[in-house]
C-alpha cells in the first residue's frame, strides 16, 4: 500500500520565514577573529529552556548547558569516560566509589570548587524536584574524605555509576543557596529560575540568555582548568540561535547568517549537499521515537471513547501495525531514520537486533483486532505531540494520525511548545503521546528505569518519563534486579528479557532510531557523536 506523506516546507516557504523574521541579521561581523580565534553561530530547532543544570532533563537544553557546565566525568570524543572534575575514579568495593576531585577550579563568578560544592551539586540532582534523579537514584551516602576527595556509596552495586555521572553537572553551593535555588524548578511547574544567568565551571560563560529572539551567547571562559591541556578549539564566542522551522535553519545556513546547524531537515539534505561551501555529517543517534499510550486510567481523559481501549493489548498491536515506520523513513525522513522495534538503539548495551525487528504492517489483522476488541467503529483520541523537538516530529505525528484513520481511530494531534509538553508527559497528564528518549550512559538500564518501570507515587526516579503510567511486575523485577547480575553478559540478557517482554505486550509502539544530520560551513570542523550534543570546546573554524 503507498502512503503518501506531507513533508516540512522547502526553500523558498524558508526564505518567506526568514524575510519575515529577520534572522539572517544575526551578526554581520561572525566571521571577525579576535586573535585567531573564531565566533561560531549555531541554528538550533529548540531553544534551551533553562540554565539550571538540574531541571530539565531535555537534550536540546543539555547541549547548551553542556558548555557552561562540567561533571565529575566526561566522555572524549569516541565517547569514552575521561576524567573531568574528578582526575580520577576507583571501586574501593561493590557499593563504594572513590572520587578524587580537581583542584584549581574555578565558577565563572571566581570561586573555587570545593568537595562541598560536588556533595551539594549530587543531593541537589537527587531532590525530589529534579528531573536527574534518575542518575542519582542508586546513591545512598556521599561521604567526603578530604578537601579533594570524597566517596559515594550505593544502595546495591551499580556497575554504571561513572557513566551516569556523566550527566550529573556540578554547580556552586553558595551561589545557588544566595539565589534560593537550593533545590531546582520542577519541570513543568512553571517556576522561573535560571533564565538568564549560571553559575558553572565550564569552558563557556553565559553572557545573554535567551531573549524574545531565541537567541543566546556565550564567551570562552578565561580560567577554564583546561585550556591549556589541548582540550579546546579556536572558537572565543558562540551564539546559538533558535529556528524551529527546519527549512529556516537550512536556508540560514545557505545565506550565511548561521555557521552550523543541528537537526539539517533531510528533506534538503541533497541542496545543502550541492552547495561548495558547506558539508554535511551524520550518524545513527542513541535516540528511539515511539508512541506511548496511558494504560492507567479506566476512561482516556482525552477521547470519545466510553472506556480505556488501550488497557485492551489487542487496540495497542492494532496501532503497532497500522503505523508504517517504512513509509515514514522514506516519505518523511528522507532515508535518515532506522524503522525499530525495540525501545533502544543499536548503540546502547543491551540491545538485540532480534528485539529490534519490527512487526511487519498489516491493516487487515489491525481491523480484526480493534473488531475483536469492541471498537469495530473506531474512536478518537487527542495525541500530544511536541513542537520541533525531535526531527519532522509533528509532521510525523500528522503521518501517524493518518495511518490510524485507515483503521477507525480519529486522532487530533495536539501541538505544542517543549515546556508545555514535557510538563503533560511528567504529569501523565495524556492519553496518547510521542516521545523520543535516548541513553546518556549508553546503557539499557536507565531507559529501562525511565520508561517502562512503574512510576515512583512521589515522583522519584523510577518511571521517570513514563507518561503512560505503564507497569508490569516481571519487567520492574528485572529492571531491580539489574545491580545483581553477576557479569555483564547476565546484565545485556536481563535487559533485552525485559525489552520482550515490553514488546509483546505492546508497552510503546516504536517507529525509528533517529539519525542525526548536521550540515556546517566547510571552514568547521566538528565533532558529532551518538549523544547528539554539539561540545563547542572541540570545534575549530579555519
């Protein structure tokens, strides 16, 4: 059956944008180098929605965040830990780590990091409020041992806590305290903080948040601890500018008012492609897209139907194989996308090309199965979509709700701004959503943790981004049972037995491994990953 799509606008629809917009003003004198030393300007689809290192745990505020902050490890770029605020780790025993911390540190306000600053930066990710917890959920104590070291010790042995740690960015206690940001915003509460100042230790210091234009700027943070060990480009000051509309982001790039975009729209890869100035990079990312469902409440709050129908499996398969990740991989995506099966992506331990085999479309089944069921006649229901936060996103919301038509389910998509989404999903306030989730500790165990385990009451760590309140006592066991396994083969059988087990009973029905596109100037040199997230520190401009 050929589906036909509609994809973003083109060009010239672009070029209107822009006229009206006005973004190509976004700096005449970007290529003026100070020293030899470069300004980048970088067209984002998402603006960042806060400094706070601990709030929300979004990957498009991570990538911006991560030039202005640093954590005890980092990763170099063939994604390898290396030491970062920490010069070095140990495992003293199974539920002991020990921490040396750097000394000659600075926050961008002056002061010094102290082993204070990491104790108080790991509770503060903990909190109740922070959407990073679930990188700190497997801590028990942190006990400092001197002024440059310290130790965590876990609840159980946790054989990814260094990795995890990559995401847990440090901040200064008394800055923080003086601000009365002891404990982060809630995401999706409302609560303003760190919108337009931080405080941390990394290679860049914020000088104007982002304004009614989108637009951010940062400047190379002189007393970086690592600017004299090889670690940084020629890059001095570097805007970031936010263009939702991908074609506008391309045709930025095209006139010169822009350096490097992210998320290039795949649909104008080959025009970026034909162009002498500029080259394109790209990658599979660790990131899954999948549509989640609320199998919680005995009534949808969003639809007509008289009850839940996805609490019934068989409505759930009906929707795995009605929607056509083929069709979307070629008629939206352009080719740059990986059709999925399973919940995380080649690149994360775990994984099993055998879970990832998708279940071939069938519409004929999926009408005998919405029969089977009771909604022969079909149902509406509202699919909360977020806006430009993932690649083609509501154009592949539009996709999906047309592929579902064919099988009696009428779907409003409901687009919106990242915030407000984000809020709905973490307060499972949805029926029917897309979401993308990717592993920053290249590890199954936290995606597990995330989406499939059921949701702490109080909104701890487990079930972190399960909007859907899904629970299954034998994959919450298996997830639990992770810091037992006695190897690490035991570990990657574990995770992919709960991964089946998520398949078959249809716990999210996933369309594709994203891949990332960036398109840059020639004169750029930049490092892209399978973490997606741009580090100004390794770009150079020649």
């Amino acid at each position: 059956m050929a589906i036909r799509l509609s994809k973003p606008p083109g060009l010239a629809a672009a070029g209107r944008i822009l006229a009206v917009l006005g973004v190509l003003q976004l700096g005449s004198a970007a290529y003026a180098q100070e020293s030899g030393e470069a300004v980048l300007r970088v067209g984002l689809s998402t603006e960042p929605v806060t400094f706070d290192p601990h709030s929300m745990n979004v990957g498009s505020t991570t990538l911006v965040n991560r030039s202005l902050f640093e954590a005890l490890v980092g990763r170099g770029k063939d994604m390898k830990k290396v030491p970062e605020l920490a010069t070095s780790w140990s495992r003293l025993g199974p539920t002991r780590w020990r921490f040396v911390i750097r000394r000659d540190v600075h926050f961008h306000n002056g002061d010094s990091l102290t082993v204070g600053d990491v104790i108080f930066s790991l509770q503060r990710a903990a909190s109740s409020a922070s959407d990073f917890k679930i990188y700190t959920d497997g801590i028990d104590s942190i006990e400092q041992v001197d002024d440059s070291m310290l130790d965590i010790v876990t609840r159980a042995p946790d054989e990814v806590l260094p990795d995890k740690l990559t995401r847990v960015f440090i901040v200064s206690k008394a800055w923080e305290t003086a601000h009365n940001w002891a404990e982060p915003p809630r995401p999706g509460s409302g609560k303003a903080g760190h919108v337009d100042e931080e405080n941390g230790t990394g290679p860049y210091r914020l000088v104007s948040g982002s304004g009614p234009e989108g637009r951010v700027e940062m400047v190379r943070f002189d007393r970086w601890w690592g600017r004299n060990a090889g670690r940084i480009g020629n890059v001095r000051t570097v805007t970031y500018q936010s263009l939702p509309v991908a074609a506008a982001r391309a045709a930025a790039l095209m006139s010169g008012g822009v350096d490097l975009i992210v998320d290039a729209p795949p649909a104008l890869v080959a025009s970026l492609k034909a162009r002498s100035d500029i080259k394109i990079v790209s990658s599979p990312e660790n990131r899954t897209i999948m549509l989640g469902f609320d199998h919680r409440r005995e009534k949808l709050e969003y639809s007509d139907a008289p009850a839940n129908p996805f609490k019934d499996r068989r409505v759930r398969q009906a929707v795995n194989l009605a929607v056509d990740a083929n069709a979307i991989r070629d008629g939206l995506m352009d080719g740059f996308s990986l059709p999925a099966g399973s919940l995380i992506a080649p690149s994360v331990f775990g994984y099993s090309k055998k879970t990832d085999a998708r279940t071939p479309n069938d519409l004929v089944v999926a009408r005998q199965l919405m029969k089977a069921a009771g909604y022969e006649r079909g149902f509406s229901v509202t699919l909360d979509c977020p806006a430009h936060r993932y690649v083609n996103d509501q154009s592949i919301c539009a996709a999906a709700a047309g592929m579902l038509s064919k099988i009696g389910i009428s779907v409003n998509v409901n687009s919106m701004p990242l915030a407000m989404w984000y809020g709905k999903i973490l307060r499972h306030d949805t029926s029917f959503y897309l979401i993308g989730w990717a592993s920053p500790t290249f590890d199954g165990e936290v995606s597990l943790r995330a989406l499939l385990h059921t949701p702490s009451p109080g909104g701890g760590a487990d079930g972190a981004v399960n909007g859907g309140w899904y629970s299954d006592p034998s994959i919450d066991a298996l997830i639990d049972g992770l810091g037992k396994a006695p190897d690490l083969a035991a570990r990657a059988a574990m995770i992919d037995k709960a991964l089946e087990l998520a398949k078959e009973d249809v716990a999210y029905v996933p369309l594709h491994h994203q891949m990332l596109v960036w398109a840059m100037k020639k004169n750029v040199d930049a490092v892209l990953t399978p973490e997606g997230q741009l580090d100004v520190k390794w770009v150079t401009v020649h």
